[in-house]
C-alpha cells in the first residue's frame, strides 16, 4: 500500500476514535423531548469544556471524513 496509503489509515483511524471519544463525552441535550412530556425545561448553558468538545467534534469529523474520501481516491487509482 506504500507509505501514503498508510499515513491515510493512521489518520483516519486516530481521528476517528478522537471523533468518538469527543461525542461521549459531550453533555447530552434533551430539553426538546422533556418538554413534549410536560417536564420542567432547564435553560442549558454551554461551558468551556463542552466548546472545546464541540471544536474537538468538529476538526475531527472533517480530518476524519477528508481521510476516508483520499483513501477511496488512493485505493481506486492503485489498487
């Protein structure tokens, strides 16, 4: 597969887990349901840590998914 193909994997495979991690991580927002049900609704208020999360979701999702696409490209034109 040759250096490339695998430089691909590795960041495909590093930023994927990067991506899962900061998703479980995230606090979960579920106000719109609670209030169908007739709960109380709690205002929720971002903090630092979930902005981070939110900027560390975004950046790995991209490098994550520009990653698989030059894969496909690499395998295609070499395989």
């Amino acid at each position: 597969m040759g250096i490339m193909g695998t430089a691909l994997l590795v960041i495909s495979v590093l930023s994927g887990l990067i991506l899962i991690v900061a998703v479980l991580f995230q606090t979960s927002q579920t106000e719109g349901f609670s209030a169908l049900g007739g709960a109380e609704t709690m205002q929720y208020k971002k903090g630092t840590w979930d902005d981070f999360l939110e900027q560390i979701t975004k950046y790995a999702a991209v490098i994550w998914l520009t990653s698989a696409v030059l894969i496909s490209i690499w395998y295609y034109k070499f395989h």
